[in-house]
C-alpha cells in the first residue's frame, strides 16, 4: 500500500521534486470501514500510523518509477537469448 505524501511535512527544499506517494507499507489492520493501519519505518515514528482510505493507493503493475513489474521471461532464437516484445506503445515517424 503507498501513502499519499502530499499532507507528510518534509525538510525537502521542493516539494513538487517529492513523490507522489511513499511505499510500499505493509497493512497492519484495518481499524474502521474507511480507515487502514500500516507498518512505518522508524524514520517516518513521528507520523500517525492510520490513514483515510483516499490517502492510500494500491500498487499498480507498471513500469513507473517504484512500482513492481514481473521480469519478462527470455527465450532462445538460433541459440541467442532474446526478449519478445509484447506490445509498441508509441511510434514517432521523421519524414
């Protein structure tokens, strides 16, 4: 579970440099209909461990900066490992 990081006072310089959210956390339990309560590590003690469901978010699979993809599986071609490409997102032609 990541946690919003808008509302988590920091000592950076720039906000908008921050992320987003922070995570992943481990749910600890959920306390309320609207509410869950998850592990922090020691740096972040200082912090009410309970969060509003709308400050929370699942991990997505994507290829985003801290989110987790499985690794795309090799196979062999004229005995050259090698990768399938699964699909093009974009194209950019210069003519």
């Amino acid at each position: 579970m990541f946690v919003l990081a808008k509302f988590i006072w920091t000592t950076h310089s720039s906000k908008k440099l921050l992320e987003k959210f922070l995570g992943p956390f481990k749910i600890i339990k959920k306390p309320s209909t609207y509410s869950y309560q998850v592990k922090l590590p020691a740096y972040l003690r200082s912090i009410h461990s309970i969060f509003y469901l709308l400050q929370l978010e699942l991990p997505s699979l994507s290829s985003i900066k801290r989110h987790h993809n499985p690794p795309l599986l090799p196979i062999k071609v004229e005995g050259n490992i090698e990768y399938e490409i699964v699909q093009v997102l974009d194209l950019k032609l210069n003519c």
